[in-house]
C-alpha cells in the first residue's frame, strides 16, 4: 500500500549513543546542525516520535524559524507539520509540551491503548491499529487519511531500530558528535536484531561546525510479498531507464534492473537498447549477466512493466527468461495493457512457478509516461 517517505532524523555520540544518563539531555548538535534541523522540519508534512522520547526529552517539534513556517502558509500547508506520536500502551502525559504547542497532532495506539489515551483528554487524535502496533498499517493511514506524503522521524532509538529492521525507513539522516558517553547504559541509537543485509548507499556527507552529517539510503530488496524502501528506490530507477528507451509505436518502453539479495546492482537494461531494435528490458539486462552467478537466486528483478508472456520477436518472452535465470521474486509498476497482446498475464505465468511478484502502483504512472502515445 502507498505510505510516506520516511526520513529518520538522529545525533549520536562516537560511540553511538543518543545521550547520557544524567538528568538534563545531551547536546549533541551544533547550533547550526539545529537549524538545519529546523530546515528539514519545515520540508515535511508530519513528524514522528515515540512516548518514550516525549517523556524523557519533552520536546516541542516545532519549526522555529518564522521565515520558514510563513513559506509553509504560503504553499497551502499549515504552519507547523502534524505531529505523531505512538504508544503501544497509551501511557502519555498531558501535560507535556508535545500536546500544547504547534498544530495537529495525532496519537497512533492498541485498541487497549486507545481507551486509556482518550481518557486523557489529550488535544490530538486518537487512532487505534488493533490489538498490536503495526508500522505498515500505521504509514498507510498517515498516507491515505492525513495526505502525509514525507515524514520525519526523530526518535527514539527504538522506532528507529524497528523501522530498519522493517525494511520501512528510506533515507537515515545521522550526526556524528565529536565526544564519547561512555556508559553502558546510555541508550544507544539502534537496537539488536535483524536487519536487511548489505549496505547502506552514502548519498551525502557535510560538515556543520564541529559535526558531521552523513546520509544513507538503504539498498537490500524487501522479501517475499512486503515491499521495503529500496524496493521503491529501484523500482523508480527501473521507470527512469524505461524513459531512456528510443521511441516506438509497436512496443512499450520499459526499464529494468537486476539486485542482489544484498542490494548490489547486478545488470540494468531498457527497451530496444544498442543496437537491438527489438530486445526487451528483463532480456537486455539477463544478457549482461552469467547464467551461472549464484546471486541470481536470491535477486529481485524489477521492472516498470510486468514482464511479457508472450512476444513475437524472440523465441522465449522475458518471463521465461526470468524463471530460467531461476530468479524467485519480481517487482514492477504497471500490468501490461491489451493494447498489443489479448490478456497479457506475465505476472500469473511467474507465480505459477512460484515466483513472488509484488506490483507497487504509486510508480505506475512514472511507468506509463514514456508509452503515452500507445495509450492515448
């Protein structure tokens, strides 16, 4: 289902903690990074912190620069991002600065939770998931019922452990802080358990004052049916090269990309590529790896139309190719139209052989674009 981007937003000590154990926070941030901060605020449509953090930190979440929040007004937004929080228990307290500066705000709890958070007389939204937190649920109804489109989460460090662990966070904005906490039990920013291997892509580093910014993006495919981040990132790709494709009237333009289970780019490919007036995405990126590579396995294709199941130019359609590569998961945009082939069905004939496609229409249009001509 469509959900926000999701930025988490953190400042760690070399050592990698979030704070101390004393009684007032630790800074961690410059001056500067702080209003870079406040920048990044204003850019967002919500921001995200558990109760944990309310309660420890009491922060306001607010933008503070009025130049920035008149630029909000002026774009149509409200003047400060609504704010969330979550609460498995409904343990919160009112009088909290959370509840009583900025705009919206929004309480995500259990049906159990709900009952003691509305019992507060809270001046927020109370919004049950069920009998248990559920992040997807929890994104889908920020998109859908709030028009949240980026969020910004800033903690604590166990949201945003699980939001990793989930596959869930699409960019991590983290500042490293020149000075050592040095106790074991100062909480730290990410907790044990598992995370998606491989990588993380560095997409930026800056030095503010005596800090450093470094932002990631994650890279590892999601698994079996639930998409992650990068599966977004790739797909997007994918729909980037099929604007690359020559132009025609007799096939669509598709881009495609091959990834390790570890989010290593393997191959990329587009329609009628080189000197091939004919060959497919899926094909012209298969082409450009051994059919012996062991990551094929466990590698997820994507691309910005459902592979094809049936094609006159070539003896095998590219769903064929896929199953013989022996690729077990794909990822697309878009089914293909009849506008060529009757009942074009290349997303049925792969899971009939077990293969796990996952369709992500929020990029369907972007897949659409370069074949407007065929569909007008």
């Amino acid at each position: 289902m469509p959900r926000p981007y999701v930025l988490l937003s953190a400042a760690v000590s070399l050592d990698g903690h979030l704070d101390d154990t004393g009684p007032d926070r630790l800074l961690l941030s410059s001056p500067a990074d702080f209003d870079r901060v406040d920048e990044v605020r204003a850019s967002v449509d919500a921001i995200l912190v558990g109760a944990g953090t309310i309660r420890a930190d009491n922060p306001r979440l607010l933008v503070n620069s009025p130049e920035r929040r008149a630029v909000r007004v002026a774009a149509g937004k409200p003047e400060y991002p609504l704010k969330v929080t979550v609460s498995g228990s409904g343990d919160l307290d009112p009088t909290a600065k959370f509840w009583h500066t900025g705009g919206k705000k929004i309480v995500y709890t259990t049906d159990k939770g709900a009952e003691r958070a509305r019992a507060l007389g809270l001046t927020a939204d109370v919004a049950p998931l069920g009998p248990d937190l559920d992040w997807r649920r929890l994104l889908t109804h920020l998109h859908d019922v709030r028009g949240v489109r980026r969020l910004m989460v800033e903690g604590g460090g166990t949201i945003h452990t699980q939001l990793l662990q989930q596959g869930l966070a699409d960019e991590l904005q983290l500042v490293l802080a020149p000075l050592f906490v040095g106790d074991p039990k100062a909480p730290r920013l990410f907790g044990p358990g598992t995370y998606q291997g491989g990588r993380l892509r560095l997409v930026e580093t800056r030095r503010i004052e005596d800090v450093v910014l470094m932002r990631y993006e994650p890279t590892a495919p999601g698994a079996g049916p639930l998409s992650s981040a990068a599966d977004h990132h790739w797909l997007a790709l994918a729909c980037e090269l099929a604007a690359q494709c020559p132009p025609s009237r007799t096939a669509f333009s598709v881009g495609a990309v091959i990834v390790a289970a570890d989010g290593t780019e393997l191959a990329r490919g587009h329609s009628r590529e080189g000197d091939d007036p004919v060959v497919h995405a899926e094909e012209a990126a298969l082409a450009k790896l051994d059919p012996a590579d062991p990551r094929l396995a466990s590698a997820t294709v994507y691309s910005s139309l459902e592979p094809c199941a049936h094609r006159a130019s070539r003896p095998k359609p590219c769903s064929r190719l896929i199953l013989d590569a022996g690729v077990r998961r794909v990822v697309t945009a878009w089914r293909e139209p009849d506008t060529f082939v009757e009942d074009a069905d290349g997303s049925g004939l792969l899971a009939a052989q077990g293969v796990e496609v996952v369709v992500l229409p929020e990029h369907e249009e972007r897949a659409k674009a370069p074949n407007g001509h065929l569909l007008a």
